[in-house]
C-alpha cells in the first residue's frame, strides 16, 4: 500500500492532464537555452577578443552595444526569448518544482555542442562532474517533486520573497564593485543562477495570481522585481561567458538555479510540509553532490587548461 504522500501524488497526476502539456514545453526550453547558450558565447568570445583588454573586469557598455552587431549573439538572445516563452508556458501547467529543474537536459546537450564546435574532448573527469551535476539534480527534484505540495501564496509571504530578493541583490552589487577585477566564472554564474532562481519563483507567483483574479499592487511590485532580476542576471550570463565556457555556465544554471527556487519553496511557501526527514536528507545529499559536480567541471574542464 502506497503512503498517503504517494497516494495524493498519483491522484494529482490523474486529475491534472495538464502536467503531460508543462513537461514537454520545459523540455523544448531546455533545447533552445542550450542552443542560445551557444550562440550567445560565440558572439561574447568574438567582442572580448577584440575590445577586452584581458582584465575580465565584467562587459563593458561598450562591449554589449558591440554584442547588438554580432550575428550570433543576436541569433542566441531569439533563441534564449524562446527559451523564456516555453519556460513560462510550462509554468502555467505545471508545478514550478517539477518544470523548472528540467533546464538540466540543456548542460547535456550544450556539454556535447561545445566540445564539437570548439574542437575538443571532454575526458573523464569533466563528463564524471557532468553526470554528478544531472544525477544530483535529478534525485533532488525527484524527492521534492514526490513530497512537496503546492499552496496559495499570500501577501506575507510574497513580500518574504521580494526582501529576500533584495538582500541578495545587494550582496552580489557589493560584491561585483569590491571584486569586479577579480571575480571568476563562477561567481558571475553562482549570481545569475540565484537570480534566476528568484526570477522563475516571481514568474509563477505572478502567473498564479492573475489566474486567479489577483492582480494589484504587490503584483506590479513581484513583476518590476522579476524584470530587474533577469536583466542583472543576464549580465552576469553574458559576462560568464566571457571568461568561462558555455557549458559551464549552463551547469551552474541548471544547477543553482533549480535548487533556490525549491529551496524558496521550502523555506518560505512551506511547500515541504509533507517530506519526511530521510527524505530531506537525500534530497540535502544530492543538491551537495549536485554543486560538488559544478565545481569539479569548473576545475577539470578542458577549456580551463587551455
């Protein structure tokens, strides 16, 4: 006999034929992140090349309205809208802790385009971080995916949210000014993966409340905040990929990203009432694994020894 977690999970997938419609559509976004990734990258290592002056201080203004005249770049920003369309489609059929972490297929495939185009092989060490990354994320998602439960968001806890969010942004501001000159890869990826995580928690909040009629002031707020947050974070997208390579910044997304819109979804819109304890600590266990495999791609990559 089923527990009464699983009982009212499978009776949710009967009763929701809308979940079959949410899954595919972040499948497809995942397709055309890894894709835009890709593209943007390109378009990013060409303006570096020839208007950096090897600080890798961050883009300048005068790099990113160079990057509005590549080709590629333009062609991986349609790419990366579409990935947006599809991620907020499928948030409006699917639960948030379900659609969202499937942007991890995007590393897979980014992973694979990266090595070809740019001529390399991963050896084993970056595909075993690679297969911690996905395998980390997929068994966290999995458990809360099993055993969280969806609630309605009140005003309380959107402002939660929305000061959380302020505080974060503050930090990571402070920080890009104390430390631009010498700030890697992975703390422009760790500040764009946070945000986004923030971004597509605000985007299903600000879904759920127009669905159901509720659309004021604090929702305006929640949208002017989502906005803000993907432009900052796309800055640090693109700033990434000017010192690191695509398939990193797309690790750390697929990772990081995920793990704080679930971790928002615990701690603040108590989603993880029902989990038991040795749940949450499998769950705890594979985001760890999960981070662990980013680092390690961040250290074994072949593109950080050439």
């Amino acid at each position: 006999m089923l527990p009464p977690e699983l009982s009212d999970l499978t009776d949710e997938l009967v009763r929701s034929p809308f979940l079959g419609v949410g899954i595919p559509l972040a499948l497809i976004g995942a397709v055309f992140l890894s894709l835009g990734a890709q593209f943007q990258h390109q378009g990013v290592s060409k303006v570096e090349a020839h208007l950096g002056d090897g600080s890798k201080a961050g883009l300048s203004p005068r790099q990113l309205l160079h990057l509005l005249r590549r080709p590629s770049w333009l062609l991986g920003t349609v790419m990366l809208g579409l990935a947006i369309v599809f991620q907020l489609a499928s948030l409006g059929f699917a639960p948030l802790i379900v659609v969202q972490p499937l942007g991890v297929v995007a590393l897979v495939m980014t992973a694979v385009l990266n090595a070809r185009l740019s001529r390399i092989r991963l050896d084993r060490k970056a595909i075993g971080a690679i297969a911690l990354s996905v395998g980390g994320v997929g068994v966290f998602v999995v458990v809360a995916a099993t055993f969280a439960v969806e609630r309605r968001i009140d005003e309380r806890q959107l402002l939660t949210v929305l000061t959380v969010l302020g505080v974060v942004t503050a930090v990571f501001g402070a920080l890009f000014v104390l430390r631009r000159k010498s700030a890697g890869a992975m703390f422009y990826i760790a500040g764009a993966g946070v945000l986004y995580g923030f971004v597509a928690t605000l985007a299903k909040v600000v879904i759920n409340r127009i669905v159901n009629g509720n659309f004021e002031w604090l929702t305006v707020v929640a949208i002017l905040a989502l906005l803000a947050s993907a432009a900052l974070g796309g800055y640090f997208v693109q700033t990434a990929y000017s010192v690191g390579s695509p398939d990193l910044v797309i690790a750390g997304l697929t990772v990081i990203d995920p793990l704080i819109a679930v971790l928002i979804g615990v701690i603040v819109l108590g989603e993880a009432s029902l989990i038991p304890l040795p749940a949450a600590i499998v769950s705890a266990l594979a985001g760890a694994v999960a981070i662990v495999g980013v680092i390690r791609l961040a250290k074994h990559h072949p593109q950080t020894h050439r």
